[in-house]
C-alpha cells in the first residue's frame, strides 16, 4: 500500500480520517489535488504493512483504491502522478511547451562581469541567470567562490533584467541566506546524495535543480528526489550533467539515454547541462541541440565574455556572440520535436 486513489467527490473530512490512520501507524501522508482526484502517497516502510491493514484502509469511505509501487522512489514516480509536473517560478513554468535555458558564469566573480553577462544572455533569449557563490572545487586552493556578497551581485543582476536566479547550495548552514537571495537552489552533483542537506531543501517550498552525481545511477537520482519530496516540496527539477566513464576525450560523457528514461519513470521535468557533460565550449551547442531533440525541458549554459581569464570552467564556457548563434539554431530544434524557446 503506497498509493491511495480517492474516489471523485471524496470530501476534506474522509481525506483527514484517512491521513489521522496513517499518522497513527508511524506513515507520513503526501497529498496531491489533481483536477479530477486527490492522491496520497504514503510515506515510510510500507513492507510492514498486513494484506488485512491494507484491506482497511480500501474499505474507508473515499477510497476508490489502493496500489503498490514495485520502483523503490514513491513521490517521483509515474504511478503516484501519471501526468507532467510542471514548476511556476515567477512568470515562467518549467516542464510545459516551453523550453527554458539558464545561463551565466559558473562562479560569480565581480558585479560589472556578472551584470555584462545577465544582460547579454537576457537579450540572446535566456529566462533564468546562473551564477555559483559558494563553489564546491576540487583543489581546496581553488577559488571557492564570494559567498553573500556574490549572492547580492546576482539579487542585482535579477534587479536589472527581471530573470530569477538559479545558484549552488552546499551546506545546510547556509539555507537562510541562500533563500534570501535565491529563486531556485541547485543542488550541485557532488551533494546529490548529501542525504541532510538534500532533507533540509526538502523542508522549504522553494524550487530545487537537483544534479545528477558523477556515478549515480538514474535510480540513484530519483531516490536522491524522493529525500525530497518525502519533506513535502514537490518543485523538483532534475539535472542530466554527465557522468563519469572511462571515456577521456570528454570532461564527462553526457547521457542523453537518461532523458527519456526519467521521463518514462518520472513526471518531474527534467534539463541538461551541457557545459559540464562536454566539459568544452565547441561541444556544448550539438550537445545542447541533442538534448532538446530528446525531450529535455531547459538547458542550462555557462556563459562568459573572457572564458580564458575564468575564476572557473572557463574552457566550458561559450562567450555572449556563441551563446546568441546558439539560442537562434535552438529555436529550429525546438520547432521541429513541438516545442517553444
């Protein structure tokens, strides 16, 4: 019993003795108001649960029925929402007809570079500036980004040019400032299985880009969504950036199998990053026209005027006038699979 389908008409009093029952045994209670039907998805070790106990529960007013979901991941799979998420964030919705693309430098690194780039992207057809203030580096001698003060750069690049602002969170410490300047929090790949922090974000209502790890499996993903969505925010977006093979001509090899395959298992939208999946700039645009050929929903692109002077990623990074050729050529792709830019 994972799943409890009520019948069309079920009233607000049926759906709190059901939700009362299940608090009772130790199960958390996930509702979904669809148009037509209220779902509630059950939270926690439903194994325990006794054929009798299940057969109970099929019998209380409102139920119409009751399902078992075999994948391990409840809230993120198509059993427990057959239908497409789709995300509001501000004026803009991810996972509908149109494709969105984030863009920006993948460190915040002075006011005057960033506001440059936010301009340029906005104007190329971007909706969303990205932009990393904490930064998670491999060498621990490697910039590590401005913290808060790279946080009001991009408050005041969204200022500028009206586009949300989609940045890194690494710790748990830092979720008060990060929701005070943040429209979308990434979760970046070296934390998709920081378990805490991803229960943390999971606690909050807002929307969360969460980034597939280096060796995760596309179960590994979804069950790091589930952390989620089982602390009651369902505003997830899942992130394609390339995971790490045997392969060296790439920084990672970008799997776009993984596109369709999430959205056979899931209904949360799904986008790709292209500049981490190439890890170079002359192959992030057949990449990311690859992507949308394959159902993504957004892209997300680093973007910087000197990629040669870069704090970080600059080999990744495409400049302005290759970031606007690209948007022009992604519009024809999107045409052609159905889709806007």
């Amino acid at each position: 019993m994972d799943i409890i389908v009520l019948r069309p008409g079920a009233t607000a009093k049926e759906l709190r003795y059901i939700v009362k029952k299940l608090e009772n045994k130790g199960f958390k209670a996930n509702i979904s108001k669809g148009t037509e039907r209220t779902v509630i998805g059950v939270i926690g070790d439903t194994s325990k649960i006794t054929e009798d106990e299940s057969n109970a529960f099929a019998s209380m007013a409102g139920v119409e029925e009751i399902h078992r979901i075999i994948q391990p991941f409840k809230l993120a799979s198509r059993d427990f929402k057959s239908g497409d998420t789709t995300i509001r964030i501000g004026k803009h919705t991810i996972g509908g007809k149109r494709i969105h693309v984030t863009a920006g430098p993948c460190a915040v690194e002075n006011l005057p570079t960033l506001l440059n780039i936010a301009m340029e992207v906005k104007k190329a057809g971007a909706t969303f500036i990205r932009g990393g203030a904490f930064k998670p580096r491999t060498s621990p001698y490697s910039f590590q980004g401005l913290g808060e003060e790279g946080l009001k750069f991009l408050a005041e690049a969204r200022e500028k040019t009206g586009m949300p602002v989609v940045t890194e969170l690494m710790d748990p410490r830092d979720i008060d400032v990060i929701l005070k300047y943040a429209d979308v929090i990434q979760i970046g790949t070296r934390n998709m299985q920081n378990f805490r922090l991803l229960s943390e974000v999971g606690s909050h209502d807002k929307p969360i880009v969460l980034k597939r790890g280096l060796s995760a499996t596309i179960k590994d993903l979804l069950m790091a969504a589930e952390y989620i969505m089982a602390q009651g925010n369902n505003k997830v977006i899942l992130c394609e950036r390339g995971i790490r093979t045997f392969e060296t001509a790439t920084r990672n090899t970008l799997d776009l199998n993984a596109i369709p395959v999430l959205k056979k298992l899931s209904h949360l939208p799904v986008v790709v990053d292209p500049s981490h999946g190439a890890g170079k700039w002359d192959l992030v645009a057949p990449m990311a026209k690859a992507a949308i050929a394959a159902g993504a929903d957004g892209l997300m692109i680093e973007v910087h005027p000197k990629p040669e002077e870069a704090l970080s990623d600059g080999e990744q990074s495409l400049k302005p006038d290759k970031f606007k050729t690209l948007m022009k050529e992604l519009k024809a792709v999107a045409k052609a699979v159905g889709r806007t830019l």
